[in-house]
C-alpha cells in the first residue's frame, strides 16, 4: 500500500494506492468512500475490496474527499457536495497519470455511489461504474438520517446520547459527524435516478439487500446496454456504533464486485 | 502546517500520517497517536485527525499511523500479540522519528485500547514523557459501589436487570454476549479487535503509575459517560490514593460523552483541552529538559 497525497497542492487530498498483486492490467480501480461513521466502517471492507482487485492486476486507488478522513480541511469549512464530485474526477485523473492506465472502473458505496454515479455522468472516460447500496439521492439521504434521529430511544438509565440531532443551523450531528446545511443543499442536488452514464461502457448495481429504492434505480437504468443488477445478500447496517469497535465485513457484495470486474 | 505520508520500517511498513508544524523545533517532545481497537489512523469520529491538526498548529509534530494489520497497515509476519506488537511498533516510530527527526522525547495520546499500549509503551521506553488517555484502565472505589448501587434501589427494572443477569450467570453459567451477537451480524461478516481488553490488578497499575511518576511523566487521563467502571471525576485519584502523582496528572470527566464521543459538540472541547495539554507539558520539558520537574496538570 502506497500513502500519498495529490490535487490541489492547498488542499491535497489523502489516497492510498495499491499496484497491481498480478500480471497488471491496463486497468484502475477508484474506490469512493460513504460519509461519516460509516466512513470509518467501510474502511476495513474497502481495504479487502482493494486488495482483491489488485490480486486480479488492478491498480487501485481509495480516496478521501475533502474535508474528511486524511485529506485536508473539514467538511465546516464550506466543502459541497460539488467538491466531492470534482474530487472523484482529481482521484480519477491522478490514476490515470500515475500509472498511465487505459481504462477506469469507479466504484462507491452508499453516499459515495451518489458521488461516484453523479461524477462519472459528468464524463466521458469511464469505462465502469458500479454502484454499491447506493443512496439514490440527496433529499433520500438526508431523511434517512433524519429519521434515524427521530426514531432514536433515549440511552437506558440516563448514560450518554449519540449527540445525533438537527441543530439550528441547518445541520445534522450523525454518529459523530456533521452535515452541514451548505453540503446538504448541494447534495439535494444530486439524483442517481436523474444521472445519465450513458458514456459508461458497464455499470453494475450491487445490493446487499432488496429495497424500494434499488428497485427504482433498476428501472430508471436498465435500459442502459451494460446495465447489470446483481443481489448478493449481506449484512448493511454501517451505521452501527458499538463499544468494541466491531465493522462490517459484507464478503458476499465484496466478492460480487471483485467477480463484475473481469 | 503540512502533512506527509510515512512508511516506517521493512519489509513491511506501517503507514502514517505527519502534521508537521511550520516552525519545527526537534526539542520539543513529538506526540504519537495509536489506533484505537481496529479504527484507522484517522481516529474515531475524525478525533485523531483534528487532535494532530490541532497540537501541530501550536508548533508540535504529530504523527499517526497503523499498528500492523490495522487501517492502512498490512498485516506483518511474527508470532508477537498485540500487546508485544503494539510496545514494538510504537518504539518503531519513535526510534524512525529520532533518526531522521532528531526528536527524544515523545508523548502519547490513546483512547481506549490506545491507552492501553500507551501506557504499556510509557512503561517500557523511557523516551515517553507524557502520555493521554481517554477510557484507559480505571478501578472501583468504596464512592463508586455507591453512586452504582444506591441509584438501583430506586429503579425496580434496572434491579430486576442486574439480579437476572446475576441469576443467570450463576445457574445457567450465562456469559457475556459476542460483540457480533449485540450487533445482530453473523460472526463471518463481522470483525472485531483481536485484542480482547482486560484491566490489570489494581495494584500492578498502581506500581506503573509510580515508576512513571519517579520518571517525571506527565499522564492526563480523561474519562467518558460511555465507561461503566467510572462513575465520578475524583475517581481516579480516589482509586490510586497510594500513589503520589505531585502535579504530573490532570484528570477529567466527560460523562455526557459516549465512549468514541460522537457528540460533536463536545468534541472542539476535548480536542482543545489536549492540545493545550501537551503544549504545557512540551514547554515544561524545553524550559528544563533534564530534570523535567515541570509538568502540567
């Protein structure tokens, strides 16, 4: 695994890349990241997922956006959802330049597969993109996690809250990380079902679970030629918080994307 | 303020994370900050990050990285455990930053399992100079039983909780369920610290405590609402009556917060009161680097 940081040299961001484990590929992999604990949850799965590919002779990068994980700056500094977008497109670009790879997969998973999806419509040098629980939209995310606050219990016997709440600024406090209102207006913007990949050659939406929603997605996407649905049943909750620091590891969708990416 | 990736040893380095400050003065102490159970380096709710940006900003370097197998780290051959791996590890980054730093002394910062192999790593390098932990080992004191015991006599459920579960050890020999069993996974999708957490005999912590006192070893612990074996601010000091820490401890008590203190209203505070910790303790150590009889507290 290679640590480095690259873009904007103000503000670089935190990727780590990992070469190709086999015969290389004249292939890469970007791996965008989901949002705040869930963040740090998927770290380890990412970290597999990375490695796998680059058992198959992929050269992998897993980045952080803006404002969260190593890259610079916080998400309070102003950083929209925009920002992550273009930061797909900076991970995308430093990929391709640093190992002058022809071909680029993006994957994401849940908030990140809004990202990645929404970025790679917005180009026209992706060859795949698969799309990982992925939330289909802003206004869908934010009510989930809405109603996440507002269907949580106080702590037993007066120990601790989670601090998860909606304050008077427009943001929301979610496991230890926040939303801020500029990021969620932005990221309202942003629609799976709206964006048009058409320019990607491959797209795979890969579910742990059925919901409305995929089912949604499936419909507004599979009249895409490369359009595949694949249902690998696995655990998903990766906002569950513990004392024992215990994280998901879904081998089931893992093995599904390694398997998509012959 | 800068940071760098690190890869610190061979063959198989352990990855990490420099917030160099812009005036670097290899005098002062440099803080290491270790995982906390399987997190990454980035720390539980970004609470490392913000740590190392916030200490390096008033002139210190920081640097956290990967034990081995964790985060960004890969896995690294040997039969050592955690608790040897984790000492060694962190020697490791000490001994890289003082060949290509010049930096001496170095205090740690850990939360959880990270104060633990602080604490065990203060004991065994004497490069240590001051070590801060949120959750780390803590004991019960007569004060304890009462703020614990006397609030169930007015709670009919939280009796009949702790009588079952009492009950049901002792006729059914009911254990303790697994992390993955709470969270409802199967136990092949669900991963855990292999580390399993164990406090001490009080008396062999106290015994530390004061090896680390005679050596001038500035310790901040600092406990959350998310410990269920501390229950009071003074109950450290209480629980360690037996040891003479003169003005090398400072200890505080968060008990709104959750154990990886997701309140992010309290975290601005926390992140604060550490870095002007440290930055306390690394100018008593320029300003007397010998002795080192300043600390703050």
């Amino acid at each position: 695994m290679i640590p480095q940081f690259f873009g904007n040299a103000d503000a670089p961001l935190y990727g780590v890349y990992l070469p190709p484990k086999a015969t290389p590929r004249d292939a890469g992999v970007v791996l965008c990241y989901p949002f705040g604990q869930e963040y740090m949850r998927a770290h380890r799965a990412y970290r597999q997922l990375a490695l796998l590919l680059s058992k198959k002779g992929y050269h992998v990068l897993r980045f952080d956006y803006r404002g969260t994980g190593d890259s610079s700056g916080d998400i309070e500094d102003g950083v929209t959802a925009q920002d992550w977008i273009d930061d797909v497109g900076l991970a995308v670009n430093e990929l391709r330049e640093s190992t002058g790879v022809s071909s680029i997969a993006v994957v994401g998973l849940r908030l990140g597969a809004l990202i990645a999806g929404v970025a790679c419509a917005a180009r026209n040098d992706i060859d795949q993109l698969i799309v990982w629980d992925p939330i289909l939209d802003g206004f869908e995310y934010e009510h989930e996690l809405l109603q996440e606050i507002s269907n949580e219990k106080p702590s037993m016997w007066g120990g601790p809250s989670s601090g998860n709440l909606h304050d008077t600024e427009g943001s929301i406090h979610f496991n230890g990380f926040r939303l801020t209102q500029k990021f969620r207006e932005s990221m309202r913007k942003l629609s799976l079902r709206d964006a048009r990949p058409t320019t990607v050659k491959k797209i795979l939406q890969a579910v742990s679970h059925e919901a409305p929603g995929f089912t949604d997605l499936k419909a507004a996407w599979q009249s895409h030629p490369g359009y595949r649905y694949q249902l690998a049943p696995a655990p998903h909750d990766w906002n569950y918080v513990d004392n024992f620091g215990g994280i998901l590891l879904p081998q089931p969708v893992i093995q599904a994307i390694v398997n998509a990416m012959d | 303020m800068k940071e760098r990736a690190l890869r610190i040893g061979k063959p198989t380095p352990l990855i990490g994370i420099a917030s160099e400050p812009d005036n670097f003065n290899p005098d002062l102490p440099a803080v290491l900050i270790l995982n906390s159970g399987v997190m990454h380096h980035v720390g539980t709710c970004r609470l490392s990050v913000k740590i190392a940006r916030a200490i390096a900003d008033k002139g210190l370097l920081v640097v956290r990285f990967d034990f081995s197998g964790i985060g960004d780290s890969e896995p690294r051959r040997g039969a050592l455990s955690f608790e040897e791996s984790s000492i060694a590890e962190t020697r490791e980054v000490m001994d890289y930053l003082q060949k290509t730093r010049g930096i001496s002394q170095f205090i740690l910062y850990g939360l959880c399992s990270g104060a633990d192999a602080s604490y065990c790593t203060g004991l065994a390098d004497e490069r240590v100079v001051g070590m801060m932990k949120i959750d780390p080992y803590c004991y019960r004191t007569w004060q304890y039983s009462l703020r614990y015991y006397v609030p169930l006599l007015f709670h009919m459920d939280r009796w009949q909780s702790f009588l079952s579960k009492k009950i049901a050890r002792v006729v059914g020999g009911k254990k303790d369920k697994a992390p993955n069993e709470i969270a409802g996974v199967d136990e092949q999708y669900f991963e855990v610290p292999t580390y399993t957490r164990r406090f001490p005999p009080r008396d062999q912590v106290a015994e530390g405590l004061r090896k680390l006192v005679a050596r001038d070893v500035s310790v901040f612990v600092a406990f959350t609402g998310g410990e269920p074996e501390y229950l009071y601010l003074n109950q450290y000091r209480q629980s360690f009556r037996d040891v003479d820490f003169r003005n090398l401890l400072r200890v505080d008590y968060y008990p709104e917060a959750n154990h990886i203190i997701t309140q992010l209203d309290y975290q601005p505070r926390i992140v604060a009161g550490i870095a002007d910790w440290v930055l306390n303790v690394a100018r008593g150590r320029i300003a007397n680097p010998d002795a080192n009889k300043t600390a703050a507290a």
